[in-house]
C-alpha cells in the first residue's frame, strides 16, 4: 500500500515536472520558429537582390553551366555600333572580339584573365539568355550554345575617339556625362591596350610592376586636384559668408605668407586687386590661400563629407575613394596647401567630374551609369536602366553662384579659349603640382555647357602636361564641339 502510494506521488510529481517544463518548451519551439522564418526570409531576399553578385561571384560554378549552355553576348555603343562580340567558327569555337581595339578598352574592358569595365558589370546579362524556347529547343537539338543577351551602353563612339585623340600621348583621362541624367558618354584612359590582346599580354603585365596599363585612371587614378579645388573652397567660403562673400578684397603680389608658410601663385602671376569672383576666374593662389585661413575648419570638413570625400561614391565601376581632410590640429601649412588643392589631397577624375555635375544640375548629382539596357536575340528588351538621383550636394543658390564664378573662368579667366563659340561654357582649370620639382604639374579641366541650360560636363587631366588652362582647356573645346555638333545632325534628321 505505501509503496503504490510512493509510485503514484512519483507520477503526479513526474507530471507535474512536465506540465512546468510545458511554456519553456513551447517557448523555446517558438524561438526557433521565428529564427528559421527569419533565415528563410533573408535567404529569398538575398537570392532575388543579390542573384548577380551570386552568379558573377568567381567561386560560383553556376557561371560555367551557364557558359557551357550560351556563349556570350555583345555590347553595343548607344547609336548600336559593336564594342564586344564573340564570334564563332565554324566549329563553334568562339573568339571575343573587340572592333574598336585599344579605343575602349578601360571602359569596355575584357572577359579574359578576369573581367574589367562593362564586360564585368554586364556579365549576368551577358551569360544568361532570353532566346526564345523554340530556339532552345532548336539549338539543343542541333549541339550548338544559346545566344547571350546583349547590352547596350550609353557610350558614344564619336566623343569616345574625339577623347581619345585629343588625350594623344599623354598619360590622363577624359570624361564625358551627361549632366541631366548621368549617362556616361565617353571615358578614356591612357595607356590604354587591345583587349583583343589580353591573353598574350597578361603575363608581361603580371611582370612588369611599373605597369599601369590596365589602371582606369578615370576611376581609379588619384590626383592632387590643384586649382580646381578652389571650387570647393569657394563653396565652404559662400557658406560662412552668405551675404558678405562678394565684398571679398586682397591685394597679390605674386605670393601670399603666414608665419613661416609661404606660397606663390602660378609661375609667380601677380594679380593685384582682387575681389571673390575675379580670385576665381584669375585662379589666384594666394588669394585663395588667404580665404583658406578665414575658414572654420569643422565646417570645411563637414562641407567636404557632404561632396563625398572619402566616401562611397553612387557609381558601379571599380573606383578609388578622393581624400580630403581637414582638422583642428592640422599646421597653417597644411590649412594653405589644401585651400588650393595640394598637400595630401588626392580626387579621381570621375569624382570631380560628379561634384562639376551637380553644380550644372542645380545641386543635384545624378547617379552616373554605363549600361542603358539590355535585349535578347530577337531584340526585345529584357531590362532597362533609367536615371535615377543620388540627391542634393548643395543648395540650388549655391550651385548657381558656383556656375556664375565657373562661367567667369571662361568669360575672363584662364579658360578663355571657350569663349566667343557657337554655345556657353562654364568650367575651372587647375596645374596641379605632384612632386618636389618646380613646374612640373597636371594640367586639369573641369565644366559644362552650355552655361544657361547645361547638357553636357567634361573632366580632363592630362598627366605632366603643366597648365590646364593651355593643355586641357583646347580639349575640353574639342569634346564641346563634337558633342554640339552631334547634336546638330541628329535634330537635322529627326526634323527630315
């Protein structure tokens, strides 16, 4: 009798156990409920938004069932002139071919011993197909590969050659947007190389640490920016000065000093009486330099995270981060040197091409693109890419007060050689000075045109040349005029 009441005690208390152990359990199951529903979720967001980092990932076998299945698509200039191609024999062995050679070669890029430029941002449409099924059924049934989708750019051929003569010899980069909706018209680095070469060149490449052939300078070439700094310089100065900023004054004589600090204007100018406008368009360095110790320092810095200075810039080609720093402990020397471009900071032409953009757009910077859309076979379009905004860089006001100091530049500064054309023109030479020997420099360009209702912005830096008003502005010029020009025929036929 004890010993049945003993058993039934232990089963109550058995039961009782369980019964108190009952929420834990229910809340754990529920726990790890939610944590599967989560993961499952993340993993179908991932899949649907990151399907072609996944695809195009180089330890992804999915790319060589695709290539074994399609042989590769072309690329086309935005007026469908070809740019890539693969072309097959008649053992459908393929060859991928590029017509224009070394014209496009940063830009465009290859899809051999790695992938560069278009080849590499397109290379999900490329591999995939969007044939239609009878031809898949046909082509499976005949042995041979599935067309690859095609991607045509918004790259222009004619400015693309007018760039690439111009740039000549010289070491630089050229580029050519479109300031309304970022559309990048042409993009030029030299050296350059043939892609069609690729293969036969890598390994003296691979030796050849001086090389910088495949470098992008457009992109990822950094630069001490010079004078055209003085563009972000003028900007901090109308900021702290909203209402006072024209009744700037200082009288050059060639040099400006603080303390020990001493820094000279280009080959030593003497600019006499100068006021905020004229110190922009004559490009005075000690005027500047002197209007770069009258900044608050916090405030510059913040001015300079604004424009995106050591930021992630909105763009999908591989690209260096601009550095431009500005501290309270920074010495006066370093203050003056970074007022006018020089010392430690360092932009790429395409950032500075970005910054030049949002002042011609009203302060609006527009996200800058290479890949307009994309088309199967058959020439149906799969997917198009529209212009799409990153947002303000600055007020309207402010960006209208640095298009009248940058159109001053040409109406009676150093660019004067876009003055008096068929269109307006805006923009801010720099020589920016990148080593120890006096009057070695970069000759830099950066504008828009036309002033009142701009179209089209060019970025020139050509390497080692000197003054950016004598070498890059005649550039600039040229790619104004093929652009206006283009324009002209194209209206003149749509109007036949």
């Amino acid at each position: 009798m004890a010993q049945r009441e003993g058993t039934e005690r232990s089963r109550k208390s058995s039961r009782k156990k369980r019964v108190g152990n009952f929420p834990e359990i229910v809340l754990t199951m529920c726990l790890f409920s939610v944590l599967f529903l989560c993961m499952s979720v993340y993993l179908v967001h991932f899949v649907a938004t990151r399907e072609q980092d996944m695809i195009n990932n180089s330890y992804n076998s999915r790319q060589e069932i695709l290539l074994s299945r399609n042989y590769r698509g072309s690329i086309y200039s935005r007026d469908g002139e070809v740019l890539a191609q693969t072309v097959l024999d008649g053992e459908q062995n393929e060859t991928r071919v590029y017509p224009f050679a070394n014209l496009f070669s940063h830009i465009v890029g290859y899809s051999t011993q790695g992938r560069m430029g278009v080849e590499a941002m397109a290379n999900y449409y490329l591999i995939n197909t969007n044939t239609s099924i009878n031809n898949k059924v046909a082509n499976d049934m005949a042995g041979v590969k599935n067309p690859g989708d095609n991607v045509y750019t918004t790259l222009d051929v004619q400015i693309q050659q007018v760039a690439d003569e111009q740039l000549s010899v010289y070491k630089g980069a050229v580029i050519v947007t479109e300031v309304s909706t970022g559309r990048v018209l042409a993009l030029v680095s030299h050296p350059d190389f043939d892609p069609n070469e690729i293969s036969e060149i890598w390994d003296d490449l691979l030796v050849d640490e001086n090389s910088s052939v495949l470098l992008n300078r457009a992109t990822q070439g950094l630069y001490p920016p010079g004078s055209t700094f003085k563009i972000i310089t003028a900007l901090e100065y109308i900021r702290e000065n909203p209402k006072s900023y024209n009744s700037y004054s200082y009288q050059c004589n060639g040099s400006y000093r603080h303390g020990e600090s001493r820094i000279s204007c280009y080959h030593g100018a003497n600019h006499g009486a100068v006021g905020f406008e004229s110190s922009f368009a004559k490009s005075c360095n000690s005027s500047f330099a002197n209007i770069g110790m009258l900044l608050d320092r916090e405030k510059f810095q913040s001015t300079l995270d604004g424009l995106l200075f050591g930021k992630q810039l909105p763009i999908t080609l591989n690209y260096a981060k601009s550095t431009a720093e500005i501290s309270e402990d920074m010495t006066e020397d370093a203050m003056i040197q970074t007022s006018i471009g020089q010392g430690k900071t360092q932009i790429t032409p395409i950032h500075l091409n970005m910054i030049t953009c949002a002042i011609a757009n009203k302060g609006t910077l527009m996200k800058p693109y290479v890949i307009d859309h994309v088309e199967n076979d058959a020439g149906f379009v799969v997917k198009s890419f529209k212009p799409s905004s990153y947002g303000r860089l600055m007020t309207e006001e402010e960006a209208a007060l640095l298009s009248g100091l940058m159109a001053s530049v040409v109406e009676k500064g150093t660019a004067t050689n876009l003055k008096g054309l068929d269109y307006t023109a805006a923009g801010k030479t720099g020589s920016a000075e990148y080593n120890n020997v006096k009057g070695d420099s970069h000759a830099w360009f950066t504008g828009f045109a036309p002033v009142e209702n701009p179209e089209v912005c060019v970025t020139i830096i050509v390497e080692g040349a000197g003054s950016g008003g004598d070498y890059a502005v005649p550039i600039a010029r040229r790619l104004f005029d093929a652009y206006f020009r283009e324009k002209a025929v194209v209206s003149q036929e749509v109007t036949q």
